[in-house]
C-alpha cells in the first residue's frame, strides 16, 4: 500500500508479474483456487494461431481468446491502424458528431450486415451491446405507441452478459442465483438441445416453438418487446438450430409484433465462415448485437446494427435514441475494426472456414468414434463443443459431482499438460469448447485435432477408472 504522498508508482520493482496479478489484479469469472494459485497462468505474447507463456512454453489457442482473435494474433498491420489513429485523433465522440473510422466501421458493417439492417450504434463490449438492444426496443415500442411493451424472451441457459439488463436476459441459473432478484420483465424459453434429433418434427411443431408461443400468449403479446437468441447458442452445449427454427421465430415475432435480436457476439464476422451466423442459419432479424470479432479482440469495441425504418420510427417520434457511452464508436477501436475487417475480407478467412470446414467436423467426427466419454460433437463452422460422458457404450452420464470435477479438475489440467488453451464448460451438458482463431489451416486443424486426442485418451483413462 502507498504511503501518503506518494503515488506507489515503481512499489512493484522486483516482482514478478505472476505476484502482482495475484496480489492486485482482478480475474474474470475466476474460481479462488486459481485465483490465488502460485502457479497462476501468465501470456506473454501471441502470433498467428499460438501462444507462448511466461516460461516460454507454447499453446494452440483454440478458443480464440474468448471466441474472439479471429484473424489471429500478433498481426503488425492492424497494430500500425490503431497507432496511426491514435497519432491522427486519439478521441472524439459520437455524441452529435462523428469521426472518419467510426464512420467507416458503421458503413463496413452494414454492408456485410442482412439486408435492411443499415444503423451502427457503437459501444464497448457484448454486454453492452445486448443491454443496448434491451433499451431500444422498449424505446422503439413506446414510440410507436405501445409503451406496454416491456418485456423480453431468452432462451435458457443462453448467455447475454453481465450488466444487469443482459443479466436478466441470460438464463444460466449460477450466473445468475447470486444477484437475485433480478429485474422482472424477462422470460426463459426453451432452447433447441435435443429437438434436432426428431426429424420428423416439423419447425412449427416443435416442442421449443409451441412453447415460445404459450409464453408469448401466457405473457400477453401486447407486453413483449423483443425476443434475443445467438444464431448457434453457446451455452448449453453449441446448440445449432435446425432447418425452419429461425423462420418460425421471424413468423412469431410478425404475428405478434415483437422485435427479433439475433445475439452475434460470437457467430458475428466469420465465426460460422459467414459474415454474420443469421445469414448462415436463414434469420431475419430486425437486430443485431456484436462484439468480439468485429476487431478480433485488438481493441473493445461492440455494437448494435438496427433496420433503418425502425430507427427512424424511433427518431421521428422522439427526436432521440435516449442511450449513450462516452467510448462508443472511439476512434482506436473503430479504425482497428476497419483494419480487421479488410483483412478478413481481402484474405478470405471466412473461405478459410468454410473450406476446412468439412475436415475439422470429418476429424472430431473420428474423435468422438474412438472415445467412449464422448456423447456427441456439435458444431458449425469454426465453432464446436464436445459433450462428455461417462461411458457411451454402457450410457452411463456423469453425476453432478462428477461433472463439476471433469471441467473443473480433470480437464483444465489434461488441456494444460497436452498444451491447448481452451476451456471445459459445466454450465449445462459437460463440454470441451473448440473456437481456434479462423486463419487457422489444415495444419494448425490437424495439431488442435491431436491434442484434443491426447485430452480425451487422458480423460477416458481416469473417468472409466473411477476417477477423476
């Protein structure tokens, strides 16, 4: 602690960064065991699809950073954007102005963006960006005359953020338990894990929809603002929808007049090898929410995308869009995002994906054959998960208290020892989450591919031997 009078800057000289960060620095979503651990994990530099730790030893990123390097790291240009930006105007706002890059970003994105989707309103980060569209479609609806409209549809076990708005929206029960109660107007329905199995469901059939209108018609339609779904969900196990889901969810929002948010802060810019996961799956939204990817992690920057009429609606009857930040739009992160786009565009990554695709579901395909803890593999794009079990052949799952040492224990130090950096999630099905940057080629695909083989022939030997 510093003493008065002095600033404590240089207090630290000596110590080394693992001591500071355990002594000072605080950690996202961070159990205690890690948090305090002598052997806290420290990155000391990236590039391309690898990263190298404070001891110098390497790891393949395969989850991006956080679903979010996708052009990968270490890239000189994009760090020469941001420095001649900051050489040529460090800050101005969007507040009743604009600036070159903000400008430029807003025009990229909507050029990629659904058709009709052609207003950028610029903020920090996914959480944001959702409590963002929270408070547009209220404001919308009370400008066209139906302030009523209050409420919103989530998916369970769907995450939208943290701020508190977003928190509402999001249906992990953990995330949620410790910040009760949160606010009131939001609705958990059902996801899409297990319907893809009934093939001979139609879309408008299916349990998930049925249940989506009973809430709406339980809700009163008058009530309900928005309804926010991820094109492919996370949570819950990489939840890709089948065909017809997000049409019947465009019918439903038309029927009762309900804004349709496509939550993209992952599936955006290339995730799923298409510049946004709604023109993958078929939606039409009337929003878009989207962070990470835009600058592939090199600057926060997040964001909404609205349908122009909307906005206007909106703008005619109020004269305003009540919301703002004072970094929404600022000229590093958005000239960073305009570097970043280009080159996704210009070095067709989003080919990249689509091409190797086929070969990365074709090798987890053969993964999941030769490993009995594996349930199933689901995915698209450069977005998987695989689920694990106890034993597939005898159907044997995993027990809470298994599952919570499987992600928590066994895993964390297999994926260490095998030098992978990604993640196993236990917020629903037990999952091993894959998101490699997507410049990755057939040759980093092979090398994720092997180490995954090594967590999981590790895993299979202490889970069927009774452990871990």
């Amino acid at each position: 602690m510093s003493t008065p009078g002095t600033s404590g800057i240089g207090e630290g000289a000596g110590r080394s960064v693992r001591d500071k960060a355990r002594a000072h620095l605080g950690k996202h979503f961070t159990r205690a065991t890690a948090w305090r651990s002598p052997e806290l994990l420290v990155i000391e530099r990236g590039e391309g699809c690898y990263l190298w730790d404070d001891h110098g030893r390497r790891y393949l990123d395969g989850l991006a950073g956080l679903f979010c390097v996708n052009i990968g790291h270490g890239r000189a240009d994009i760090a020469e954007a941001a420095a001649d930006q900051m050489r040529r105007l460090s800050f101005a706002t969007n507040w009743a102005a604009a600036h070159p890059p903000a400008a430029e970003a807003a025009a990229l994105i909507a050029g990629l963006a659904p058709e009709g989707l052609d207003v950028v309103f610029f903020v920090n980060s996914g959480s944001e960006a959702n409590e963002s569209a929270i408070k547009f479609a209220r404001e919308y609806h009370q400008a066209n005359g139906e302030p009523q409209r209050t409420k919103v549809l989530s998916r369970r076990m769907a995450y939208h953020g943290t701020t508190l708005g977003a928190l509402s929206a999001t249906g992990i029960p953990q995330f949620r338990a410790p910040f009760q109660p949160l606010l009131p107007w939001f609705r958990h329905v059902p996801n899409t894990l297990g319907w893809e199995r009934e093939d001979e469901v139609a879309a408008g059939q299916a349990p998930c929809i049925k249940a989506i209108e009973e809430a709406i018609l339980e809700e009163g339609p008058e009530t309900i603002a928005m309804l926010i779904a991820e094109p492919v969900q996370n949570v819950g196990g990489v939840l890709v929808p089948p065909d017809g889901y997000w049409t019947e969810l465009r019918h439903l929002c038309d029927t009762y007049g309900i804004l349709l948010c496509a939550d993209e802060v992952i599936c955006g810019f290339g995730r799923l090898g298409h510049w946004f996961g709604s023109l993958r799956v078929g939606a039409r939204p009337d929003l878009i929410t989207f962070a990470k990817g835009v600058t592939s992690a090199y600057a926060p920057l997040g964001g909404m995308i609205v349908r122009g009429e909307l906005m206007d609606r909106l703008l005619d009857t109020t004269g305003m869009f009540t919301h703002g930040v004072t970094w929404g739009g600022h000229p590093l992160c958005t000239a960073v995002a305009v570097a970043n786009i280009t080159a996704l565009r210009d070095e067709d990554v989003l080919g990249n994906v689509l091409t190797l695709e086929p070969h990365l579901r074709q090798g987890l395909g053969e993964l999941a054959a030769r490993h009995r803890i594996v349930k199933e593999v689901r995915g698209a794009g450069y977005f998987w998960g695989i689920e694990i079990m106890g034993d597939r052949e005898t159907g044997r799952e995993l027990d809470p208290e298994e599952k919570a040492a499987v992600c928590r224990e066994l895993l964390p130090r297999l994926l260490k020892q095998n030098g992978l950096m990604t993640r196993a999630d236990d917020r629903g099905p037990a999952m091993l989450m894959l998101s490699p940057p997507l410049v990755a080629d057939k040759t980093v695909l092979d090398d994720l591919l092997e180490r995954v083989d090594a967590t999981l022939t590790g895993a299979e030997a202490e889970i069927s031997g009774g452990g871990p």
